[in-house]
C-alpha cells in the first residue's frame, strides 16, 4: 500500500505526522506490552512480490494437526476442515468444496512404517463428515496418498503384510527376509454410503515380481531381461532386511491415458501403471490398453533396480511427489518430481526436477532392448542456487502454477515458496501449526512439517457461492501483513513510486517515476513515531534512490520520503 499526499503549505507538518500515526496504526506490527518486537519474522507470510506471484489460495493439512488450512497469497487463513484425525497424509480440495483427506488412524502394526494413514474422509465446507472409509486391519493399512478420480472414485496406497514364508516363497533371498514383508498395491473405491465403499479395481506388486535367487520358483528370470518387473531382492536401503521395502509415497493419474503415476521411494524411482486393465488383468502380464497387464508400462530414476546401471546412474533420491503436470501449463504431460536428495554422492540437497518421458502417439513407452528406460538427463533441475539451495530430506512437493512460476514445498521445515522461470524469488510462507500448536510470531516453529502444499486458482469450482473473506493469520501474535491491508482503502494509491526490496537485509531502492525532484530527505520511524534514520539522499538518471539499511534492527517500519513538493509513506520490512 503506498500513501500519497501533497502539500499546499509548509505549515501543514503537525497534521501530517498526526496523518502518519493514525496510518501507522494500521500499518504497524502487532506489538506485544506496547513494544515493537524487532526481530525478523519466523512464520506466516515471509515474502511477496506483487503480481509477481500468482494469485489464488493454498492448502495445506500440518502433519502435527487435525486441521487443514486454506490462506491466501497474504498468509491471512481463508478456510479451515477439523477432523478427528491428524494427516495420512495428503489432502485435496474437491469441485464442491469439500476436501478429500487421509487421516492417520494410529495403526500399531503399521506404526513404524512412516507415512501410516488408514482412514479416507470427505469433509464439507461447512465442515461435515460426508464420507468416511476405514482402511486399517492387522494385515493392511492406507498410507501416505489417495487421488481422486474424474468418475468420482478413489484411489488409495494400501499396505499389505505377507508372511516370512510367503515372500521367501516368493524367490526372496533368505538372507534379507525379515518375519513379514509389507508390498504395496492399489485400490480403487466407489463410496456407496457415510461408511461404505466398493473395491472395484485393484493392482497389487506381489504379482509382478522377478528374482534370479531361487530357480525353484516360478518368478525366477533374468532381472535385466525383465525391466517391467518388480526385483523382490532390490533395495536401495541398507541393510535390505526391511519391511516396508517398496514404500510408495504418492499417486497420481492421467485421464487421457488412463495411467497411474506411483512414486517407489524404496526403489529411487517413478512408475507409470496401466489403470485400463481389468482387476483379473491388472494381476497378469496381459490385457488392458496397452497389452502388458498389470507390469509397469514406464520406470525411471534408478536403472540399477532392473539391473541396467549402476549406483552412479541414479538420478532420483528420496523423492517425493511425482506427478503429470496438467494441460495448458508449461511443461504439460511431463513428469515433474521433488527430488529430495537423501543420499545423493555429491551432498544431501533437494532439488525439482522435470523430465521428458519416450512417450509414443499411442500412449505406450519407447523402450530398446537391454538399455535404460529414457530420458538420460532432466528436462529441468530447480535447486535455489542463489539463496544457497534448500533441503528437505522427507516429505515436501512441487507445483507448476498457471503464470509459468512454481511453487515449492519443503515438507521439513513447512517452508513453502514461489519462484519464476528466471528463478526470482516472488513468494515464501512458513506454516505455523506445530507439535506443541500455533506458534508466536517471532517465535521459531518446532515440529511444522507439511507432506503437501497446493495452490488452487480463484476461479476454481469448489470456490463457487463460497465465502472467500480473509481472516486473520494462523500465526498467534502476527506482524501486520505485507501485502495491502485489506482494512486500507484501495484507491489512494501512488504508482510513482516503488520500494524495493522489501523486505531489505542491506540497501534499499526507491524508484521514482513522477514528480519527485532529484533529491529526497527519506526517514525511517518506528511504531512509537520515533525516527530512527534521517538521510537526504540524491537519485541517479534513472530515478533510482539507494537507502541505507545496513544498522537499522529487524522490524517494520514506515518510510517517509519528502520533497519540496510532496511527502510518501510506505511500509517496509527490515531482515537480518
């Protein structure tokens, strides 16, 4: 928000400081005691490049909370779901408003295995259980990522625990067999009542194994001769003696094709399914659209699983969120992935990555004969250079949003952020919800992991006929905002000038395209009105004035800038 006022009189000085300190009330941080905490913030808004970023709303469900929260691009919180159960941990907003969500039903069996969900739910806006689905039992368990479909059906990661004597039945080698095994499978359900639902397809990995262990057993084959198996000897982790050893984390599907996208965490890599198969076919190595069953039509990220490279080839590590990136945005039908880097040979860090799958006009793959699946390198690799890059070890997602930018959560810390296709900078939110429950501005967040964050355009269905209001931010204690306030009135406004950066760690910019002279007294005051820097500074050709900020202390402040003819306030953010 910036202020405009002209002056008719030298004389009219009272007024405008009595002008500045009933704006400043609007403007100023929440003060805590009647004293300015001035320190950098920790949580909420961060970060916002007006029209630069793009506009809409976020979900987020914390994985600390039974909430799931809907803010604007401000950080203030548009909407808010309550459930009995903490995430399961992925959450989507549907075309009536409702939400679709996993929750985590505390399964003791299933405990260890990171990512334990076991029940769906369907919320509506005003908050009602419309549907709820238990998938939870001593011998399965949902976990980590459901999807909903066009049709109205559900898709779900399940758990299924087989026995010692099962997995070493089926060609496991007897040295990294533990007392069970868990293999995931797929499982879509119709809702049919509040509390019912119909499996009415299903694919399972347990029947598209191989093994070169035993050749007793039935699956015994070449494993390089079978890249659209499923090795039941392969694991990246050590030691192999694992439960939870394919550990899918997400799901994903295309229409047009009708694929399933899968990301197998436990393998280093991406697997595209057929979903046009029947059950019965989904289980061989025949049928469906593309003639091959239910064996993977397309895997990528690890050629070492299929034993077609090496530990070197790798190129996916701990990656979360593969998924399509949707018609009519940049980079449509490409896969893109947050790659989050755990156990990369040249250092733990987190990347997005893009690639290009050999996809054919039919649908199918390209594939040659004793080689890797292709692309040989990323179509594109986003690592933040120039803030030092960012890690996140666990969890986190990418999106490509609509204006070209990407928005990237780092699932860890609860960071999300926006970034242009120049890598600028545009947009940052820190989730507040932790472990120990709504953190303090200034306060640094504990426990605020985020398995997802998605943006959601304001024309979306779901919004239609609701209310929208912004609210307050999350965050307990909260600095004002600096986006425009919403209680400010937005016709007096000055374009002629602009502030920037802000926030500012060094030096600060004025730009100036109207009738400020070539030289300005700019000052910095503080909640209480007092003027912490004075500096009369002279702008260059390009109507570029440069502050000085390096000794001002974190906080908010209003910026005063006068000349012979007129004075502006703005709002502006100090970083250290």
């Amino acid at each position: 928000m910036k202020i405009f006022i002209k002056f008719k009189s030298q004389n009219v000085e009272d007024k405008v400081m009595k002008c500045f300190l009933t704006l400043f009330s609007i403007f100023c941080v929440v003060c805590t005691s009647g004293n300015l905490r001035a320190q950098q913030p920790t949580v909420g808004l961060l970060e916002y490049s007006q029209g630069d970023n793009q506009d809409g709303y976020v979900l987020f469900a914390p994985i600390s909370s039974t909430t799931t929260y809907l803010i604007n691009k401000c950080g203030e919180k548009v909407h808010e779901w309550s459930s009995m159960y903490k995430p399961g941990l992925s959450v989507y907003l549907l075309e009536d408003g409702s939400i679709l969500r996993s929750g985590n039903v505390d399964n003791p069996v299933f405990k260890i295995g990171g990512g334990a969900g076991g029940v769906i739910e369907r919320i509506g806006w005003d908050g009602t259980l419309l549907w709820s689905y238990a998938l939870s039992s001593n011998t399965m368990c949902q976990h980590h990522d459901i999807y909903p479909l066009p049709n109205g059906n559900v898709l779900a990661i399940i758990w299924e625990s087989k026995s010692y004597k099962d997995v070493v039945d089926a060609g496991r080698d007897t040295a990294i067999a533990n007392e069970n095994g868990w293999f995931d499978k797929i499982i879509e359900i119709n809702p049919t009542g509040k509390n019912t639902g119909d499996v009415v397809w299903q694919w399972s990995s347990w029947d598209h194994l191989v093994q070169e262990y035993d050749q007793a057993k039935s699956n015994y084959n070449i494993i390089a001769d079978n890249p659209t198996r499923i090795n039941i000897n392969y694991s990246i982790e050590k030691p192999h003696k694992l439960l939870d050893w394919l550990h899918f984390n997400s799901i994903d599907y295309n229409a047009d094709l009708d694929q399933i996208l899968v990301n197998a965490y436990g393998f280093g890599e991406v697997w595209v399914l057929d979903h046009s198969t029947t059950t019965k076919e989904a289980a061989t190595q025949t049928g469906g659209k593309y003639g091959k069953g239910g064996d993977l039509l397309y895997r990528w990220g690890n050629a070492a699983s299929y034993d077609m490279g090496t530990q070197n080839d790798r190129k996916l590590f701990g990656e979360h969120n593969a998924h399509w990136i949707q018609k009519g945005l940049t980079d449509a039908g490409k896969i893109m992935v947050f790659n989050n880097g755990l156990g990369r040979k040249n250092g733990n860090y987190s990347s997005v990555d893009i690639i290009n799958p050999p996809i054919l006009g039919d649908g199918s793959y390209l594939y040659q004969q004793n080689e890797s699946f292709g692309p040989e390198k990323q179509d594109w690799i986003y690592t933040d250079s120039a803030r030092g890059g960012f890690s996140a070890l666990s969890f986190s997602s990418s999106q490509r949003l609509s204006n070209g930018n990407t928005l990237i959560c780092v699932g860890t810390t609860g960071e999300f952020f926006e970034v242009t296709p120049n890598n600028k900078l545009v947009w940052r939110y820190v989730n507040p919800a932790t472990l120990l429950g709504i953190t303090k501005q200034g306060d640094k967040p504990e426990g605020n992991s985020v398995f997802r964050a998605n943006l959601l355009m304001k024309d979306f269905t779901g919004f239609n006929g609701k209310n929208l209001s912004a609210g307050k931010p999350i965050e307990l204690e909260p600095y004002q905002s600096i986006c425009t306030p919403n209680s400010v009135s937005q016709e007096i406004q000055d374009k002629s000038l602009e502030v920037y950066p802000n926030p500012a760690e060094g030096d600060m910019y004025i730009h100036c395209t109207s009738d400020f002279s070539a030289q300005m007294e700019v000052s910095l005051i503080n909640s209480l009105g007092d003027i912490v820097s004075k500096q009369h500074i002279t702008g260059n050709n390009d109507g570029n004035f440069k502050v000085d900020v390096h000794t001002i202390p974190a906080g908010i402040y209003v910026l005063k800038i006068t000349n012979h003819v007129s004075t502006h306030f703005e709002k502006v953010m100090i970083v250290r």
